[in-house]
C-alpha cells in the first residue's frame, strides 16, 4: 500500500491524458498452415506524458537514451519492459521502467517510436 505522504500521483493526475496499453492476443495457424495475427486490443489509461529533456536522459541506460522519446508518468497503473503504448496517432514501446508503485504510487517509463505495435 502506497504511503500518503509519498504518493505524488496527484500531481501526476494533473497533467494526464488518454493513452492505451497495446496488446496483441495470440494467434493460430490457418488451414494452409501460415500464421494469422491474432486481434489488437487497446485498453485505455491515463498518463503524464513529457517530451525527453537532457537532464532526465542522464538517468538512462546507454543504450537507451537515443531511443527514447517520451517520458510517461502513470498513477496506480503498471507498464512492463516491451508494452506497448498508443500516445496520439502514435505507438511507442515501453523501452525502461521505473517502478514507483510501492513509493510514490506511480510508474515511470521511456517510450520509444516504433513504426507498428505488435
């Protein structure tokens, strides 16, 4: 449970906006044997999205820091490595996590342009 004094998910609620979390369900193989995709599902959420900036680039590993784009700060809303975000027309991977979940009730993770989602 998220302490009270240290949950700065209010201040992180102020500034959100409608983003998606990108999944892909499965697949199968079809008759002929080749592989079909199986359907996109979007499920929607709201974070604070922020363009990168040099200062929170420094916390980045790397390999990381060229790909990264956005940072996205979601309150009480958790994000793997390798997920999927739609911000926009856009769709980003979720390329670094920081999980504040337990300390600050919010997560924080790097997006990374990708031209398609899964």
């Amino acid at each position: 449970m998220t302490d009270p004094a240290k949950d700065v998910s209010a201040a992180v609620i102020l500034e959100e906006t409608d983003v998606w979390l990108r999944t892909r369900e499965g697949g199968v193989y079809d008759a002929g044997g080749k592989w079909v995709m199986g359907v996109l599902e979007d499920t929607p959420f709201r974070a604070a999205v922020q363009p990168t900036n040099s200062r929170a680039l420094q916390d980045l590993p790397e390999g990381v820091r060229d790909e990264a784009r956005y940072l996205l700060w979601a309150a009480h809303f958790s994000l793997r490595l390798d997920d999927y975000v739609v911000y926009g027309n856009d769709v980003f991977r979720v390329i670094h996590v920081w999980d504040r979940l337990r300390d600050g009730g919010f997560m924080k993770a790097a997006l990374g342009q990708v031209k398609e989602g899964p």
